[in-house]
C-alpha cells in the first residue's frame, strides 16, 4: 500500500534526518559534475568564467528577476560576489511573497554567493523566507541540504549536495540556458573555493596527513589530491603515501587559530 507523498524538508533536524536516510543511496561519482579536480583552488575574489548570450522576449526581459538576473551575470562574471549578494538581495526583498518561479533567477545564485563567502547564515534566511510552494521546489531543498553540510561541516556531503543542487537547476522549468550556465559556474567557483579553505584548514590542523584522509576531505582523486599540495608546496612521501602540509606564512599571523583549528577538524563528519 503507498502511503501519503512525503512532505518537503524544512527545518534542521529534518535535514539531519534525511541526511542520515540517503547515506545508503548511491553517491555521485568523483569528478562529476561540478565537483572538479586536478587545478588550483581558485582565490574567493577572481572572476568565475561564463560565456553566456541573454536572450528573452520583451515580457521575459520586463521582469524584474531577470533585469536583476542580467547585472548578477555581470557581477558574477567580474567576481564581484560581495556586490553580487547585494543586488540580488535588493531584488528578492521586493518581490515579498511572489510565487513565480523565476524568483530562483535571483535567489540561487544569491545563495551560492553567500556559499562562495563562506556566508551561510544569510544564505539559509534567503531559502526559508521564501513562500512554500518555493521552499518546496527542488532547488530550495537542494539548498538548504547543502547549506546544512556547509554549516555542520560534513565534508563528505558537501561535494555531492553541490552536484545536487545543479541537478535541480538543470531540471528547473525556468527555460533559460543562461541560467543553468551561471549556477553552474558559481557552483565551481564555490567548489574551489571550499577545497582552498579546507587546504589551509588542513594545513593548520596536521603537520602531517595520510593521502586518503585528504582525499576524503578535498574529494579528489589521489592524483589530483597530489596535483594540488604540490601547487601549495606540500611534501609527499610516496613510501608511506604521507604529505606534510605547508602552512602559507601570509596565514601564519591573521589566520584560523591553532585551538580553534583543532575543534573544527575534530568535529568533523566526513559521512
């Protein structure tokens, strides 16, 4: 007998919940998608790269998401993610309880430039403030699962909630390629941007680390872990596949504390 449809997820300990369910799904492969590997992770402030040519009729490019979405292209595109949040925040804040789904032109790549900044609680107010019938689309629940993982940091989940999460905006029926194209770039610039501050977290954590145990963090594969530790100067013994972080001196004064360190890779849920 089907029992009644399962309602959306919609607070914390309902993510944790769901989380715990899918642990036995599949999970993504590495490299797939958006997760990425085998380059540097790239500085927070550079520009994401995105070849795209906005076309829209005249009651499309009316709209106020899109005439907000056309300068967040631009921002985007200058890695301005900062200014970025800004206008898009301008712009959903008038929009109150619309329930057009071209909302989410404006609120997703909103969110993952709170995710870029590693800014994750004006990132989940931007999904909960929306109107139900919004929360309950995928790309709201690929969101806030995401952001959830970001927040707790279960780096295992990270990476393939990213992937998720571009899922849903490839599946949305917001027909506009442009939009795909954005999100999708904005989530590789987050990826990026994720394994860089996890790299100096690790760097400030272990004087030395097994190359699967950074695997699990950075979700890469072994030659792409190795790829980029010799980018930032790591040492690697491939006898007892051992690497020997490097802590960057421009981190060494203003950076994460030691303590503080610590209790945060000590606290980490790699599932």
């Amino acid at each position: 007998m089907t029992g009644p449809p399962t309602p959306p997820i919609t607070s914390a300990i309902e993510i944790e919940d769901a989380a715990r369910a899918a642990a036995a799904a599949a999970t993504p492969a590495l490299g797939a998608n958006v997760v990425t590997g085998g380059t540097a992770p790239a500085a927070p402030g550079e520009p994401v790269a995105i070849q795209v040519a906005i076309a829209a009729t005249p009651e499309q490019a009316a709209s106020p998401y899109r005439q907000a979405f056309a300068t967040l292209v631009e921002l985007a595109v200058s890695g301005n993610f900062d200014e970025l949040a800004e206008v898009a925040e301008s712009a959903d804040l008038t929009t109150k309880q619309d329930t057009s789904i071209e909302r989410f032109l404006v609120v997703t790549p909103l969110v993952v430039s709170y995710f870029i900044t590693d800014n994750i609680p004006p990132a989940l107010q931007a999904i909960t403030r929306l109107p139900e019938v919004l929360k309950a689309h995928a790309i709201s629940q690929a969101s806030f699962r995401l952001a959830a993982s970001i927040s707790e940091r279960k780096y295992g989940n990270v990476y393939p909630r990213a992937n998720d999460l571009l899922q849903a905006v490839e599946n949305t029926q917001i027909r506009d390629a442009d939009f795909k194209a954005v999100v999708g770039s904005l989530l590789r610039k987050f990826i990026d941007t994720f394994r860089q501050r996890t790299l100096l977290l690790l760097s400030k954590a272990y004087t030395s680390i097994p190359l699967s145990l950074a695997q699990s963090y950075l979700n890469c594969l072994p030659e792409e872990v190795l790829a980029v530790a010799t980018q930032h100067r790591w040492g690697y013994d491939p006898s007892t596949q051992i690497l020997t972080p490097k802590l960057p001196s421009k981190y060494g004064a203003s950076g994460i504390s030691g303590l503080a360190t610590f209790d945060i890779i000590a606290n980490t849920n790699l599932e």
